[in-house]
C-alpha cells in the first residue's frame, strides 16, 4: 500500500524551516521525501493525498501522560479518584483523544490504577483502541507516610527491598517506565517541594533493579539534591527541576546524552487561569505555580542552550487542566521559556522520539521512518497556538494508517 502526500509544506521536525514538496508512505514507514517536481510527477500510489498547501510534519509527543487523571476536554471529572471501572473507561478515552489531537506517542508518567496502562498499551499497539504508542507506567510510587498514597507494601514499602520489589512487580507487569516521587509537592502541601522522601540507599538499588530488568525510571525532582538522586539512579526522564542550582545544571548538562526534561510548564499556566468555585481552594497550587514558571523562565533556557534536551507534557488530567489540551505546552515554551516555534516543534518530534528509545525511527519527516504524521491547515513554524485547534489538524496518520483522514477523499490514482 502505496500513499502519497502532495501539494505540502514539509516540517521535518529537526526545526529546519518547512520546504516544499512530497511524502511517498509504504505500508507503515516514509519510503521517501520528494523535493522536485519531477520526482513527484513521476511518484506512484495506491492514493494521492492532496495536501492543499498544508504543513506536513511528525506526530506530537508527550513526554509527562497521566491518561488515568480522567478530565479531558470531551469530559470533566470533579473527583480525582475514580472507582475502577470508570478509571479504565477515562484512561482508554484520554489515549484516544491525545490521538485525536495529534499526539502519536506519550510517555507515562504514573497512573492512578494498577495494569491499566500496561493493558491500554498492548491494546494500542494490537491496534484494538485507537491512542498514543504508549511506553506504560503503574503509580506513581512514594513512600509509606509521605504522600498518604496508600497501595500497598510492594507500593510504598520503606528500604531498599522493598524498591527491588516495586521494580520487579512492575517489570513482570509488563511496565516500561516507573515513575518516582522523590520530592514533595508544593500544589499539595506547601513546603513540600524541598523534602527528600527516599533515602540514598533506596534510590541507589530502585536505580540498579530498574537497570538489571530493562525498565527506564521518570522522576518527580525539584531540588539540587533530589536531581542528583534522580541522576545517580541513572533515571531518564527528569520532571520539574525548578529549583536547580548552577551545580545542579551542570550535573544535568553533564548527563544530556543520557537523560531527557521535561519542566512540565502546562500545569502552572492552567492553575493560574483557573478561577475555580469557592469550596475549592487553589491558592496554594496558583503560589507554587508563579513561583515555579518565574524559576523556569531562566533554567529552561540555559539547559537548552547548554544540550539537555528539553520535552513538553505539562500534567494534563486535572479538572482545570484537561488531556487533549496537550499542544498548549508548545506555546508555553515559546511564551515562557523563549523557544521558537519550530524549536518548541523539535522538541515535541525529534526529541519526542528519542525520548520513546526511537530516535532512529520516529520523531521526524524522514525516508525510512515509521509515518506517524499530521498535516496541518496552516503553518505552526510562524504559530504554535495553531495546533491546539484539533480541527486545523486535517489528517493524523499513525503508522500509516489514517486515525483522521482529510476532508477531502483520497483520490485513487
Ligand atoms: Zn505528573
């Protein structure tokens, strides 16, 4: 199965500006980008795309999902624990609307419920329900006490025994990344942000089971100390990171061939807007929210211009900050964080596929990589706010097949 893509603008996703020409796709890959017109006047397929002079680019990448905090756009949840049945129904509507908005692959970073990403994720990949390629996470573990999560002694057990065996239950439930929680949470209990709620030594052998089992660690870290713990356990994914010191930045900086950030500005942006009803007090989550994007207007951009590879995913799943709203981090690190367009475009692509552990095969416009791409009524190089609008995304291909095919039919050549 043959399809081309024509009359386009091609975003490749390395940030290079967009350039004209054509995408041929064989079965599930890019079989070639074509540039001149006598390459795609003789190009042939089983369908011809016409792309009425839109952008071409990769599929969106997440790189902080929780698809089991249940708000999205198509439905608000005011409690956040739900019962299990409904958890399952919003974690499998929440993969299908990232998809709907234009986010080909999530990175997880911890659930609500226990085996319910690990089973959307094999559904997904089985091509039963439509959503992200998923790399899957269990909860979000902390320990006994700390965050009064209470899951379980395999959950939030104290020591070093109980991390090996948080980590071997995950990895036999078929888990590719564990999240862990190792500082506190200003939004929730104000203060929290500077505590440290795992010992070395626990850390050190979550850190060493993870890597004997083949499973990535992503990291709840505010604090110098907290990032080096994160870094020391050999994690892959930092969140946050707010309170890095300059010695803190360069242990990241030294880490960045190794390591992926993600600062996770949507939630803040969304709590400041939100005007919620007056039984719900948010004053503490609007105080570490000004406060967090006032630190990261500087620490963002020296860890960008100094090679750690900055991702977007911004806590999306709260009532105030729902999934499908995904795309507004792009504008955030543009607003915020002094991107570009197309810099915060490579980060959600190029980088987006490194992060998935495919960077030699997702993320980018690219002959031989698997064609996860949207086209897109406008160009998002000059106006990232575009891609919020789900329907300026005319055509979301995933694998190459069609999740949203354009308006207009293909038509058989
Ligand atoms: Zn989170």
């Amino acid at each position: 199965m043959r399809q081309l893509i024509r009359n386009i603008s091609i975003f490749d996703g390395t940030g290079a500006a967009p350039f004209a020409g054509a995408v041929l796709v064989e079965d599930d890959r890019i079989a070639a980008v074509l540039r001149d017109d006598a390459a795609i006047a003789s190009a042939t397929a089983d369908t011809v795309i016409d792309g009425h002079g839109g952008t071409l680019m990769p599929g969106l990448v997440d790189a902080h999902t929780h698809l089991t905090w249940g708000s999205s756009v198509e439905k608000i949840y005011h409690q956040f624990i739900l019962p299990p049945e409904e958890l399952k129904v919003a974690a499998w509507r929440n993969a299908r609307v990232l998809l709907d908005h234009g986010f080909t692959s999530a990175y997880s970073a911890g659930a609500l419920g226990d085996g319910i990403e690990t089973e959307l994720a094999r559904a997904i990949d089985a091509g039963q329900t439509p959503g992200p390629r998923l790399i899957p996470s269990t909860l979000e573990r902390s320990p006994e006490g700390v965050e009064g999560v209470e899951t379980g002694d395999v959950f939030n057990g104290r020591g070093p025994d109980a991390m090996r065996a948080f980590i071997a239950y995950c990895a036999a439930e078929g888990v590719r990344s564990v999240k862990l929680v190792i500082s506190g949470e200003d939004a929730l209990k104000p203060g929290s942000a500077q505590d440290i709620i795992y010992t070395d030594a626990e850390m050190q052998a979550a850190g060493e089971a993870a890597r004997d089992a083949g499973l990535w660690i992503a990291t709840h870290v505010y604090t110098p100390r907290a990032i080096a713990m994160a870094l020391e356990a050999g994690a892959r994914i930092l969140y946050h990171c707010s309170f890095a010191d300059a010695a803190a930045i360069d242990a990241m900086v030294a880490n960045k061939d190794t390591i992926f950030y993600a600062p996770g500005p949507g939630v803040s942006v969304a709590a400041l807007e939100a005007s919620p009803p007056p039984h719900i007090d948010m004053s503490a989550m609007k105080a570490s929210a000004a406060q967090r994007l006032e630190l990261e207007a500087r620490l963002v951009p020296e860890l960008r211009r100094r090679g750690v590879r900055v991702l977007i995913g911004g806590d999306y799943g709260f009532p105030f900050n729902p999934n499908g709203r995904n795309a507004r981090d792009l504008e955030h690190f543009v607003t915020h964080y002094g991107f570009t367009p197309a810099e915060a475009l490579s980060s959600a692509t190029m980088l987006g596929g490194q992060l998935m552990g495919q960077g030699d095969e997702l993320g980018l416009v690219r002959e031989g990589f698997i064609a996860d791409l949207l086209l897109i009524d406008g160009d998002p190089t000059t106006d990232v706010t575009i891609l919020q609008d789900a329907a300026r995304i005319a055509m979301i291909m995933q694998g190459g097949r069609l999740h949203k095919a354009p308006a207009s039919q293909p038509v058989t050549a």
